[in-house]
C-alpha cells in the first residue's frame, strides 16, 4: 500500500535560516507528490505539487523536486520567516481507483521560526 | 472566495450520543472526500463520493459511521453512539472531475471532542 514518512518535529529555526524538511514515500503506479501546510487554527493548504518524476514543484519560496529514484520529496526554503510557523505534511495520490484519489498523508512536521 | 465550508466548527459531546457534521463543496466540483486527523497524525482517508455515488469507503469507517451525500452537493457525516477514541479533526476535500493532478481543497475541519 501506499505511505510517506516524514521527519519528526518540532523543527525549531531562526529567522532566515535554512530550511529541509525530509518526505519519503511507498507508492503503487506513479503518484503526485504533495506538501500541505497547517496554519494554527487553519485547514490545511496546498503549498506545493509535482505530478511527475523530476518535477520541481515551487510557492512562496517553498521548493521540492519529485526525486523516483530516490522516492523522496524534501522541502526547502531559502530562507524562513516568522510567518511560515506551521505543520507541514507530505502527501501522495496514486493511480486512481474507482476514479477516486485519495491522498496519503505523513504524520506531519511542526516549523517553529523565532527572530 | 467561496471554498469548502464546514459545519460546525466545534462540537461537544457526550459519550453515546449521536454527532452529524456538513460539508459543502466548491461548486461543481464532483468528487468530495472525508479525512479525519488525530492529535499530532496527519489526516486519513475515510470515504469519497463522485456525485452522489459513495465509491470508496476505508476500513476507518466503522458500522457507525455514515456518509451521504444525497444530491451530489452538499454532504453529511454522522457518528452514531460516540466513543471517546471518535475525538478527533474531521476534514472535508472536494476536487473537480478533470483534475491531472489530482489536487484536493479542503475545507477548515469539525472539531469533535467526546466526553
């Protein structure tokens, strides 16, 4: 069956600081891979996509490449701000079944940024 | 903006009792799929429609749940005879039938707290 592992949090930075949160992934046929963020007292948003091998999916500074060979899907940010506090999670959807897509979520990773 | 709206946002409730929670859809999109997420867990499939199809339910929906959604909009999860391990976020995603990457909205999510 489908899943993703992601690293464990809480991811605490500075402001301005490098970013890498690390997603790995098992998956049937060939998924699109996904990072969702949280925002305190938020649903969830789509921050980021990528639907094929090699794809670099890209938003607000936030960046992660489809890597098969790897089966990974880390996401980076340059340089992180106070704002992008949040919890982060990777998901993937494979092949569709019944004509449905039903994502597959990791346990998420909490991003802690002070000044 | 109008997205996936949910209602409630909050509820409490006592052990046994009955819960029904709404989820409305952006309009025209056909698919509509529930989540539930745990403390500290990312969001799991529980059922999907297509139209007012129920096409795919997880083993995560036990004989005491049921979904409709009975016009093909809106839809209703409800929760017979609550249990304290039921305490939990439950999300509502919709997405429109050409989707190439399979992209999921999702609304801001029934809190359900069982005493």
């Amino acid at each position: 069956g489908n899943s993703v592992t992601q690293m464990e949090g809480p991811v605490t930075l500075s402001e301005e600081a490098f970013l890498t949160i690390n997603c790995t992934y098992t998956a049937t046929g060939y998924p699109s891979l996904f990072w969702y963020v949280q925002y305190p007292g938020e649903g969830l948003q789509l921050l980021l996509k990528a639907t094929k091998a090699d794809d670099k999916g890209s938003n607000k500074g936030f960046e992660a490449t489809y890597r098969k060979e790897t089966t990974s899907f880390h996401l980076e940010k340059g340089s992180v701000q106070v704002s992008d506090s949040a919890v982060y999670f990777c998901a993937l959807t494979s092949s569709p079944s019944g004509g449905g897509n039903k994502l597959t979520f990791g346990t998420g990773t909490q991003l802690k940024v002070e000044l | 903006d109008t997205g996936v709206s949910q209602d409630p946002r909050h509820k409490i409730t006592k052990r046994g009792q009955n819960v029904t929670f709404r989820c409305d859809p952006i309009s025209e999109h056909n698919r509509l799929y529930w989540y539930r997420q745990t403390l500290g867990q990312g969001p799991e499939f529980l059922t999907y429609f297509q139209n007012e199809a129920q096409l795919e339910k997880s083993r995560l929906l036990s004989d005491r749940f049921s979904a409709e959604r009975p016009k093909g909009s809106f839809s209703t999860l409800e929760i017979q005879r609550t249990e304290q391990g039921d305490s939990a976020m439950y999300l509502c995603a919709s997405s429109p039938r050409v989707n190439p990457s399979y992209e999921q909205y999702f609304g801001p999510g029934t809190r359900l707290t069982v005493t």
